[in-house]
C-alpha cells in the first residue's frame, strides 16, 4: 500500500492544473493506511463517544472492522447509516432551532478519507475570498481581508443564503464534481452519503436535498457548491470595476493645498548661495525684458504682448521669493498656513463622488457573505439582484430577503459577531505612520474599516453563562454560578480563565477590546468571587481572610500578596506550592495592530501559501495499535481493540478509581489498547461487564503472597 502522504502530493501536483480530471480515486479507499490515518486525527474528538443510528461509538475500533469496511466499499455494498438528527438552538436566536447530524462512527471515517481527497484536489481552485472550513482559514483571517480591503466602501451587501445547508442540490452537487472527477464509483460513493437519510424522533426521513448534517464531509462539499458563487461575484467584480487606480482629485482640496505650498515656499529662508543666483536670474530676466520691449513692441502697448507679459510674471516671482518677511509677516503667514491645514484635514482628498471609479469587494465564511460597494445604492441594488438570480437558477438556492441587506457606510453592519463600520475623519487629528523609511503624518481613521466589539455580544455571553442578571432599571449585576459549586476551586478557576481567555481570543481584532473588556473583567471577577464563596457557604469579604497551611505556615488561600483573586494549591503531594492567578487584563491590553497578513500574531490563523498536504506520518496511536499488544495483560496474539473514554476529567474527580482508569491518568491518554473477543484474555468485554479489576487485584494478591513466602 501507498503511503496517504506520497498519494495527496502526488494528487495535489495535479490539481493545480485545472483543467486536469482525476480518475480511479476509488482506489484509495482501499488503502488501510488512509484510515489509520483519518482515525488518528479524529479519534480524541468526544463526538465519537455519543451513538449514531447504528447505537455503536468508537469504542472498540480495530483495524478488523476497517477491512470489512475496505471489502464491502470494493463490491459497492457499503451503505451509510442514516444520521442521527437532533435540534439545538440557534446562538443568534435561542427561540428558533437548527438540525444537527450525528453520523455513525465508521461513516465519518469514510468521510475523513473523501476529506483528505476531495481536500488537495479543490483547495488549490478555490477563490481566496472563502475562508470558512478551510486549511490555514478562520474567521479572523475573513475579518482581516475585511479590514484590508474595504477601506472607502460606501454600500454593504450583507448576505445570507436560506437554509443553506438543507437546500443542496444533489444532482447539481454531482454535476460540479464531475467536472474534474471522472471516477464514477467514487460519485457514487459521495452520492450514497447525500441520501443516507436522517432519523429523527424515530421516523425514517429520505434526503432529497442538502448535505449530511453534522458530518465531516459536509463543510467541503458545501465550499465546491459555494466556489460557484465566488468565481460569479468575481466575474461580477471584473465587469464593474472601472480601470482608474484612484478617484479625481477634489478641486477644493488641491486649490487650498496649492496656497499653503505658495504661503509656505514665501516662509523659506534662501542661502547665501540661492540669493545670488535669484538676483542673477532677475537682472537677466529684466535686461531681457527690456530688449524685448526695445525690439519688438515699439509703439505697441507692452502689457498686453503674451511674450512680455509672461517675462513681466516670471519676474514678478522672482522678486517675490527674494522679498524678506518682517517678524509680523511671517507669523501672519505662519497662522494662514495653520488655518487652511485645518480646513483642509475636514474635505477628502479625492471626489468621494467620482462616476468614473467604482469598486466591489466580496468575503465568505461559510454560506455567509459581505460585498462592499464603492458605487452608488442603485449598484448594489443590481448585484443583490444578479446574485439572487444566479443563486437561483444555477445553483437552486435562495438569498434570505430579512437577512440580506443593503447598508449605508453611515450604518454598522454584522459580519461573523463583529460590528463593522467605516471610521469617520477626525477633524484636525493626524497620525503618525511609517511609509517607505520615513515617519510621515496621516489623517486619523479616514475611512478606514474598524472593527468592533458589539455591546450584546458581551451582554449575551454572559448571560448564556450565568454570570449576570439584569436588574430591572437595566445594570448587570454579578452573580455565582450554582453548577459550578461541586467543582474544585482550581476546576471553577480554571473555568473563568478558560472562557476570559477565549472571549479576548476572538474578539482580539476589535479596536475596542481594551475598553470593553476592562469593564468585562470586573463582572467575571466578582462572579468568580460569589461562586467560590458559595462553594464554602461563607461571603466574599470572609473568603479574602480564608488560609490554607502550608509547611507549618499559613497563606491566603485565595488571594496573592497584591490582593487579587486566585487559588493556592498543594501540588506533588504535600512538597510543593502552586499559586494561579484568575485571567490577568494585562495580557490582553497589548493590542497589535496588524498592517500585513502574513505579519500577524501567531495566535491567529493566517493566509499562507497554498500547500494543503500535511504530515500523515503515523501517529502515537496508529504505532501502538499497529504494536498488536495489549496494554492491561501484554497478550501479543490478538485480537485487539481501542477502548475510548469520553473525558479524563469524568474519571480524574471519581473517589474510588479502578486500576483501568487509574492507567487512563497516569498515562494522560483517553485510549487502551485492548485484547478482544477471541484472544487468550478479552481484556475489552472484561473491562465492560467490570471483571478486568478483580483480575489485576488477584494478580497483585497472587503477587503479594508469593514475597511474602520468599
């Protein structure tokens, strides 16, 4: 068998060509290594723990189950269990509920495995303008396009296509394959999973339409229907942008910076050197003058012959740059320069209102889009129309009439949680920024895309986590959690930092997360306090005072020398301290301001080049399952079997922990490899009915009896 990673590079060459059509993909399906490798990057997820319609979980897998798999994808006997459908409520709209899938096990694995594929063959034609579900993608690097493209938009399209997901076209979804896959076994395969059908509330439902829920192939499938709208928005683009690289110049603007450039050229201080050479030109200029006057206009009135008239203004400026100011001129001068600065930082360079120059920019994250519009409202009405027709009769879909919306850059607009706006010019306000080597002022937020922290957003979030109450004259007021308090002080810690950290984490962008999480901060603070007061049923003012002892000392169990918030904890038995501090807002104060895609913070994901093919090398959990040795009795003959757990935490806060789990812990691993039906021992079945400890126990009583006789 192949190497995956020798295939998806061999696979992802080809697919820069686009004109090339792949065949007999097939094949690969049949590569046991393909599905190490899909096992070993979804195994630690906890989804696999919950049961699809086949009432089966993760557990228990084994490469044994995987070759009956391989064999019946060979003969096309391989059939999709229908998804598990369940409902959840929608995070916008807690009222209103949207499907979720929940596919049986060994279907995801065939999934992963058309990921893998479908992955290095579509990624290297998709438009750069999608950034949702995609390798090197997030919604942060969508955002930073936003950011850095759309500066001077004066119309939003916010745009939002209706049941996105449950609306697919099968037929049209297999059409677009086709155009560059011709393995129609492997169609057929794709098509299989598009009918599988859901249950829901025991009822068998036949699919017609859409993608399967919840499943791993879903977000791909939805990018290759999407790619359409992109390359049409981009077709779009090209036939409206107009060819000028910037707008007119504003008259206005140029006439006023023309008298400060004359007012200031009159403030410059000549050298001894550009003195001299004024007056030689002057006298040059007037000897001239007067032979042209002596040869050319007798009797003829000077002041109105072109030729003496343009010597006369010539000389008229030479005498004017030899002039010195008095002290009073100069500083006339000097304050007529300050006002007309002034006045000229409140108009636009260019004719905001320029016919010739029109612009459109597009961004996805998912089947969410947001089209900027340099034109006028008209325009965007004529491309909300083109794309609604095309969405239509091409891809039989529909735009959401109450979702998708024109705005004027005077108005925010909602993109993927953020507010985003057009920042206004400060009047008399100038930044200074660095431009080709040099510092050089610019004009604070002059239409510049700002993104922002939304108000319910925060309010939301907390509130979700039962952190606040609204009194009823509106304040937020901080309040304990209840299910937190049967958790340790260091878990319920833990838990506040966690949701901090994440909050800043996405939220980052916005050029106001200092101000609004700094108020944030103080709620989690406080709530965190009541929670843990209400763990030792005593008030907070009481737990400030609270010790612990510590090598015959006391410390504050819950607060630092600096008075702030945290928990003290033994660590390593009774040999050593350990103090964690709830979320610091210092680390979060230092906002980087990021100016280039590529020069971002690491914490965020970004557009780099297009390599999509990773490292399959095997991992720790294919080499010891690929090891045929159990990890309870050290049976080398098999068979073997993976025993997963859902978390460690459900078996690390368990009193009386079994010797299997207790090998969970100290191994920090959420997998056994295990002997299973039909080995000497069947450690797995044992594990499962609890037998496996009463055999580690007579084990180690056997043991125990032995040295004893020794």
């Amino acid at each position: 068998m192949r190497n995956p990673l020798q295939v998806l590079q061999i696979l992802e060459s080809r697919a820069k060509d686009e004109t090339y059509r792949f065949d007999k993909l097939i094949k690969h399906f049949y590569n046991i290594e393909f599905y190490e490798a899909a096992y070993a990057k979804i195994y630690s997820k906890e989804g696999n723990m919950t049961e699809g319609t086949d009432s089966k979980t993760i557990d228990g897998f084994s490469l044994k189950h995987v070759e009956t798999l391989i064999e019946a994808i060979k003969n096309e006997s391989y059939e999709p269990e229908p998804v598990r459908r369940v409902e959840i409520p929608k995070k916008n709209d807690p009222k209103k509920k949207r499907p979720l899938g929940i596919p049986a096990f060994y279907d995801k694995l065939v999934q992963q495995v058309m990921v893998f594929i479908l992955e290095v063959i579509y990624e290297p034609v998709f438009e750069d303008t999608s950034h949702g579900y995609r390798p090197n993608r997030s919604c942060h690097t969508a955002l930073y396009q936003v950011k850095q493209q759309f500066t001077g938009t004066k119309w939003w399209i916010e745009g939002d296509i209706k049941g996105f997901f449950d609306n697919i076209n099968h037929n049209k979804m297999i059409e677009l394959l086709r155009k560059r896959i011709m393995d129609e076994k492997f169609l057929r395969l794709v098509r299989k999973f598009l009918k599988a059908g859901y249950v829901y509330e025991r009822q068998l439902h036949k699919t017609y339409a859409g993608t399967p829920q919840g499943g791993i192939v879903s977000p791909i499938l939805a990018n290759i229907y999407l790619n359409e709208l992109d390359k049409k928005v981009k077709q779009i683009s090209l036939e409206y942008n107009t060819t000028k690289r910037q707008r007119r110049a504003n008259n206005e603007y140029k006439l006023i910076a023309d008298k400060i450039y004359a007012r200031r050229k009159k403030l410059k201080m000549l050298t001894l050197e550009e003195k001299e050479a004024l007056e030689e030109k002057l006298e040059k200029l007037l000897q001239e003058r007067n032979e042209y006057r002596l040869t050319h206009l007798q009797g003829q009135i000077a002041e109105k012959d072109r030729h003496y008239k343009y010597l006369s203004k010539i000389i008229y400026k030479v005498r004017r740059e030899l002039k010195e100011l008095t002290p009073e001129e100069r500083e006339k001068e000097t304050k007529e320069i300050r006002e007309l600065q002034l006045k000229m930082r409140k108009l636009p360079a260019m004719d905001e209102f320029d016919e010739n120059y029109r612009r459109l920019k597009y961004v996805r994250y998912a089947d969410d889009f947001l089209i900027s519009i340099i034109g006028t409202k008209e325009d965007a009405k004529m491309i909300k129309e083109r794309l609604g027709e095309f969405l239509k009769e091409e891809l039989s879909l529909d735009l959401s009439e109450e979702k998708t919306l024109i705005t004027h850059n005077s108005k925010k607009v909602r993109f993927l949680g953020y507010d985003i706006f057009v920042g206004t010019r400060h009047e008399g306000k100038v930044a200074l920024t660095k431009n080709s080597g040099r510092m050089v002022k610019k004009r604070v937020d002059s239409k510049n895309i700002k993104l922002s922290l939304p108000h319910d957003k925060i309010k939301d979030f907390l509130v979700d986590k039962r952190m606040i109450k609204i009194t009823n004259d509106g304040r937020w007021k901080a309040i304990h959690r209840p299910y937190l308090l049967v958790n340790s002080p260091l878990e319920i810690l833990r838990q506040y930092n966690s949701e901090f950290g994440g909050l800043y984490q996405y939220y980052k962008l916005a050029f106001d997360v200092k101000e609004k999480l700094g108020s944030v901060h103080q709620l989690f603070s406080q709530s965190f306090a009541k929670t843990l007061a209400g763990k030792h049923k005593t008030k907070v003012s009481k737990l400030r005072n609270k010790y612990m002892e510590f090598n015959g000392t006391k410390v504050k169990a819950y607060v630092n020398d600096n008075g702030n918030w945290g928990v003290h904890f033994i660590k390593n038995g009774k040999d050593d301290k350990e103090y964690i501090a709830f979320a610091e807002l210092f680390p979060y104060r230092d906002i980087i301001v990021v100016k280039e895609l590529e020069n971002v913070d690491s914490n965020i994901n970004v557009i780099n080049e297009k390599h999509i093919v990773t490292n399959y090398a095997r991992t720790e959990i294919v080499q010891r399952m690929r090891a045929n040795k159990c990890e309870w009795c050290g049976d080398d003959k098999g068979p073997f079997e993976v025993h997963h757990i859902r978390k460690l935490k459900n078996i690390k806060n368990k009193k009386n922990k079994k010797f299997w789990e207790l090998m969970h812990i100290y191994r920090n691993r959420k997998t056994l490899v295990l002997c299973a039906d039909g080995s000497k021992n069947n450690c797995h079945r044992k594990l499962h009915s609890g037998k496996l400890d009463q055999h580690k126990k007579m084990q180690a009583s056997e043991s125990k009896n032995n040295d004893l006789a020794f």
